[in-house]
C-alpha cells in the first residue's frame, strides 16, 4: 500500500474529486512557474547551505526580495540550531496505513553526534539518546519554511501532524519535540510541541482519514473550491 503525504490528505479533506483526478487517476496539470519559484529556491538554498556546500553562485541568483527572506532564514534561531538531516523522506504505520512526507529540516540542541559508517540520520540520533542519561533526551524541532502563509490551524494541518508522528515513531527517547513554522514573509515562528495528548489525538485523527480514502469508491466533488483549482476542466 502506498504511503499517504501531508498533501493527499489535505487534498481530500478539501475536495475528494481532486485527489480522484490527481492521486487515483495520476493526471498532471501544469502550473506556472514563477508560483513556486521562491519557495523552490529558498527551500533548496538551506538544504545545501545545512549541508555544508558552497552557496555562492546561488546567493548571486537571488533576487533583493529573496536575499531579504533568505536573511529571516539565516538569522532564525530553529535554524541555527545544530543539524541532523534536510529533505529528509520519513514514514510510520498509524493503523493499518502508512503516512509520510518529505520533511524540510530536522534539527536539535547543541549536543551533536556524529554518525557512524553507514548510519543515517535516525540511527545515528536513536544511538545518541541511548547513551545520554534518563532524563537528559535531546530536544529536536521539525522546521517548515514557508514563503507564504502558514495554515490557519497549525496544530492540526496535515503536515504537522504526519511529521510529528513519523520523527516521534523514529527519535523515540527524546527530550522534547516540536514542529516550527517558520513564517519568513513576515519573520516569525509559529511553535507546535508535541505532547502525549496530540500523539493519540493524530494517531486517531490520521487512521481515520486514511480509512476514509482507501474506503471511498465515489469521489465527490466540493463546489466550494471550483473556482481556483487547476482540476476544474476535468471535472462534471
């Protein structure tokens, strides 16, 4: 069974005949580029720069606006927080059904391990939080670039919800753990933290919508969001 991402539950949360059109039927329907044109750039400028690489010959392509929101990025303070991995592909089993996504960055308080040959990110940090002593686990925060808006009801979007359940399956004996929007239009972070009472509270909620879809067989339509979605051709 496929893995459902933050965006198919969120497409057919919104409109079922979409994610019919799009994730059933697989049709691709181009969008203009320049729509994503920022956040493509922004998102792929931090994950070389958290890797170590020479941004150089990037930052020279930036226009004065981006140069501005790359600033509110550098001088974050989630994201000068010490690195465990970014672009990172993560999933776990809630139910009967797997949920994933591609998280932007997952980082931590200063204590850093280094991984061992041929360890990833979360063996590595599960090694870590073996050795340190009870009650000394290390704190991890999931950041989420946004060049937009974040959403409305942060604490229960999609995406909050499939990552913070996927890092707490992976990272187990941790300190704490937080998902931060970081909100670069307007320089500010919006803070989830993840508690034992939202893990039930996700797990329910994410089993429920997954049972939803793999149960569906006529997908509706939502006459609410005809108007701007680029499905609206297909549809009748």
């Amino acid at each position: 069974m496929n893995s459902f991402s933050p965006n198919m539950l969120k497409t057919f949360e919104t409109c079922q005949k979409k994610y019919y059109f799009k994730y059933v039927q697989n049709i691709s329907v181009p969008q203009p580029v320049s729509f994503f044109e920022k956040g493509k750039k922004i998102h792929a400028l931090a994950n070389y720069y958290l890797k170590g690489a020479d941004i150089s010959n990037l930052l020279r392509e930036l226009s004065f606006e981006e140069h501005q929101i790359w600033e509110n990025l550098l001088n974050n303070e989630f994201f000068q927080k010490s690195y465990v991995n970014s672009e990172y592909n993560l999933s776990a089993k809630v139910g009967d059904f797997w949920i994933g996504g591609r998280l932007d960055a997952l980082m931590k308080d200063s204590f850093v391990t280094s991984p061992l040959a041929g360890e990833d990110c979360f063996q590595s940090e599960t090694r870590e939080l073996k050795n340190r002593k009870q009650g000394e686990g290390v704190n991890y925060y999931i950041l989420d670039y946004k060049t937009g808006s974040i959403p409305k009801n942060p604490e229960y979007d999609y995406q909050t919800m499939v990552y913070l359940i996927c890092a707490d399956r992976l990272l187990k004996d941790y300190g704490a753990l937080k998902f931060v929007y970081i909100d670069l239009k307007n320089n500010k972070n919006c803070v989830i933290e993840f508690t034992p009472e939202r893990r039930g509270e996700y797990t329910e909620k994410l089993a429920k919508i997954c049972a939803e879809i793999s149960q569906t067989q006529d997908f509706a339509s939502s006459s609410d969001n005809c108007k701007f979605c680029e499905y609206v051709k297909f549809c009748f």
